[in-house]
C-alpha cells in the first residue's frame, strides 16, 4: 500500500506488523481504541542511517518537512517531585520547554530527560520514540499544529522503521493535552 504522506511504498497496518515496533508501542497498537480505526496507524520501512532530517527529506520526500513530528521526554520537578512527559511537536520545531511546557506542566523546573531515563522509561530506542505507547500516566503535551495535520510521520518506538497516523488520533491518546505554541520555529 501507498503512504498517504512522504515517498513510501511499503506502508502496512502497523496491526500486521507488531513484531516490528517496540514492545510498549506494540502493546498500545494491539489494545487500540478511540476515534480513528486501528487500521489507519500505518508503519512504513525506513533506512536508521537516514535519520538526519535533511537526509530523511531528501531520501523520503520533502512534504515530510511539515508534516512529521518528534517526541521528546522531559522532566518535570515541582516541590521535589519529578514528572516525566512527552512532547510532540513538528520536526522543524523545537519544544519550548522553559515557557509552553513548563506552564502547562505547573513545574518550577523542567529539563530534557538524560538519555538513559529516556530510554529506561518508555522501553523505546533513543531516536525512536513515540507518543504512542508511552506511560498511560505521563503527561503527553502535543502541539495544535501536530494534532491538527491529516497525517503526520512519528517514530515506532525504534530507529527502524516510523508510523504514519492522522494527528487526530494523537490527540485521543491517554493523557494527551494539546498545547499551542509548544513548538517554536527556528
């Protein structure tokens, strides 16, 4: 099947492929429920050494640009307690983690997750993961401008491979709360 976004070929239901993704994001995609059919979460194949975002456009098509996103795990410390969320914002954007996510998040401080509570936590390779399939109880802050794209390009939860799901369906995720203004460009 043809991809609805990007230069691929071999899109298929990421239901047919749970063996591809990361055990948490399979986990999530085999108990699938919400507003937009278990069907439409397409994985397609990509190249890890291609992840570069300039390369990955060259490689996979130039509409990706604006229509694929990142998430990112940050933590969150109020009162001495930390909080760990996610954050998916486009790729051509950054998290604005000091002003958007902080105040959403009520913290007096919050930081990029190190790599290895990243990595530990969700159960996802670094460069891979994604918002579905993350930690029902974290916080998942999503930009409008990612909720609001027909199809947008995620990781899988590894470096092999991404999905392809309408920014609808993101938005239904647990936790999920849209947040404008959480990507800044440039």
């Amino acid at each position: 099947m043809r991809a609805p976004i990007g230069d691929f070929d071999n899109a298929r239901p990421a239901r047919e492929v749970l063996d591809q993704l990361a055990a948490p994001v399979a986990a999530a995609v085999r108990g699938w429920e919400g507003p937009v059919a278990a069907d439409q979460l397409l994985r397609v194949d990509t190249d890890p050494e291609k992840a570069d975002t300039a390369a990955f456009v060259e490689t996979y098509g130039a509409d990706l640009l604006e229509s694929s996103a990142n998430c990112v795990v940050v933590a969150a410390k109020q009162g001495g307690v930390r909080t760990l969320a996610g954050c998916v914002v486009l790729s051509s954007c950054r998290v604005d983690v000091n002003g958007a996510v902080r105040r959403t998040l009520g913290a007096r401080k919050v930081s990029f997750a190190p790599h290895e509570t990243a990595v530990g936590e969700t159960g996802m390779e670094y460069g891979g993961i994604t918002p579905i399939g993350l930690p029902a109880d974290w916080p998942l802050l999503l930009d409008a401008e990612v909720a609001a794209l027909p199809w947008v390009l995620i990781g899988s939860g590894s470096r092999r491979g991404k999905l392809i799901v309408p920014g609808k369906a993101l938005a239904a995720l647990p936790g999920a709360e849209i947040v404008e203004g959480l990507g800044q460009r440039g």
